[in-house]
C-alpha cells in the first residue's frame, strides 16, 4: 500500500499544482489549451517515437502476453464504444469512451509500481504493455475519432480527409517513424535521443498539470456521474478481469506474466485521453473526471488485485 501511494501522491500533487496555479491566478484561462497543444504536438509525439525507436525485436516479441494485453484492452474498449453508440452517442464522444476504459496509465504509474512489485523481470511486459496502449490502442481511437468527425461527409470525401487528418496528425506519424528505425536496425544518433528523451519526458508532468488546470475552470455543464462510474468500473475491475481470463484461461500464460498483465490492466485510466479529449473539444470533463476517480479508486483495487492473485 506504501508503494501504490508512493507511487500516485506525485500524480495527485502534479493535478494539484495545475489547479492551485489555475485558482489563485498564476496561469490564465487559456493555459489548459496551450498546454495540450505543447504535449499533443511536441511532447507526446517525441515520446512515442522514442519508445517505438529505441525499443528491441527481442525483447518485445512476445505473442502469447501480446495478445492477453491486447485482447482485453481491445475489448473494454470495444464494450464501451459500443455502450456508448447503442445510446445515442456519436462515435467521436464513443470512441473517447473506450480509451477511457481501455488506456492504462502503463508508463507514469506502471513502470514504478511494477518494478517494485514484480522486480526487474517486469520491465519487458511493461515496455510491451506501454506499446500497445499508447500506440496501437490510441491510434485505433484517433482513426474511429476523425472518422466520426468526418460522418457527415460524402464517403469519398470522408475517406479523403480522414486520411489527410491522419497523415498530419504527429501522435500517428511519431510512432510510424519510429517503427521505420526499429525495423530497418537504424539507430538514433545520441544528440537526437537526448533530446527527445528531454522532451518526451515532459509529456506526462505537463499533461497531469494541464488537468489541473482544466478542473479548476467553472462549467455550467452536469457531471454525468453515471458514466463516470461505468467507465471507472470498466476499467479498473473489468479491464483486468478479463485479462486474467486470457491470461489463463486461454493463453495460459506463466504466473508472472499473468501477474504482470493483470496489474497493467488494473491501472487507472492515463493522461492520453484527456489529451485526446481537451485536443478535439469532445467530453474533456467526462474524460478528466474518469481520470481523477480511476487514479484515486485504484489505491484500492490494486491492492485488491494484489491480494487476489
């Protein structure tokens, strides 16, 4: 329990100081936007292709805890887009849904809470674990979410600018340069990895204080507490449910993936989401809410977790 709260206090004082900042005036009304700006277009971009980029074949091939993480992953997040449309929802607010029932804060809070948990045997599932979630996962929701953008369009039309959204959207093309130097065996140059690790790096502080800021604005609007509470459920207890059941039940993996892999998806919800959301102007106070709660709940649920594994 020390460590789970070891672990998450940093993240709590980070939402903290956006909102404190955004209260007694330091920053502005516009420090949210601008500095969602900064992490979707530099931050997080230079992430990515540093995870990608400087990622091993050997190390990350590994199907049978590949597919766990991603099947589960895959499938709360299918769940909740699909909730979401049966009520009327349009498919970019649905597909936000799903990352924020599907996207495990994997780098802030696993790297730490697994290595202190499982050792250093869990750094290579959670470099895959990360992958898939900030990469694969998020990727699928950007192509759902330009597509819902674009659904009143005429189809050709529709495919036409989905695609040229896609292609100039820097959280896609950041990950696809760095699979071309993963795959090709080419390596950064060390000034160049430098910096991307000094920028890459600022992604999540930013993104944390930029929620802050975000939660210390006033709104008119309800909190839809229901939805919050649904999706918190979804991804905190039936995220890693149903990785466990993978795991095995039909994968059968070993008792330490199968551990591994049921943390990760016991995680709360990450930052990505709310940077999705905020970015596009579509369910931000949902998404930061989900993000909040999730983080807080999962003091408990990772130990329970914990315990029952």
């Amino acid at each position: 329990m020390l460590s789970i709260l070891g672990i998450t206090l940093p993240i709590f004082a980070l939402i903290l100081a956006g909102w404190g900042a955004r209260r007694i005036g330091v920053m502005g009304p516009m420090a949210s936007g601008e500095i969602n700006r900064y992490v979707v277009n530099l931050a997080l971009p230079a992430l990515l292709f540093d995870i990608v980029a400087n990622a091993k074949i050997a190390t990350i091939w590994q199907p049978g805890f590949m597919a766990v993480f991603a099947l589960g992953g895959a499938a709360v997040f299918a769940l909740a887009l699909g909730v979401g449309m049966s009520r009327g929802r349009p498919l970019a607010d649905a597909a936000i849904d799903g990352l924020n029932a599907g996207y495990a804060n994997t780098g802030f809070i696993g790297f730490p809470l697994l290595l202190a948990v499982l050792g250093p045997a869990s750094l290579a599932p959670t470099l895959i674990a990360s992958i898939l979630t900030v990469c694969v996962l998020f990727a699928l929701a950007l192509v759902l979410l330009e597509i819902g953008l674009q659904a009143e369009a005429h189809p050709i039309h529709m495919a036409r600018k989905v695609a040229l959204s896609l292609a100039r959207n820097p959280l896609l093309v950041a990950p696809a340069l760095g699979a071309a130097f993963l795959l090709t065996g080419l390596g950064v140059p060390a000034p160049v990895n430098a910096f991307l690790k000094l920028l890459g790096g600022s992604a999540s502080p930013c993104a944390l204080v930029g929620l802050g800021l975000f939660l210390a604005e006033k709104r008119e609007a309800s909190v839809h507490w229901t939805a919050i509470a649904a999706l918190s459920l979804a991804k905190l207890i039936l995220h890693p449910a149903l990785t466990w059941f993978l795991a095995v039940e039909i994968f059968h993996l070993t008792p330490g993936l199968t551990h591994a892999a049921v943390l990760l998806a016991a995680l709360p919800t990450g930052t990505g989401p709310f940077m999705v959301a905020e970015y596009y102007r579509r369910e931000a106070a949902l998404t930061s809410a989900t993000i909040l709660i999730t983080t807080i709940a999962s003091l408990g649920s990772l130990m329970g977790w914990m315990a029952a594994m």
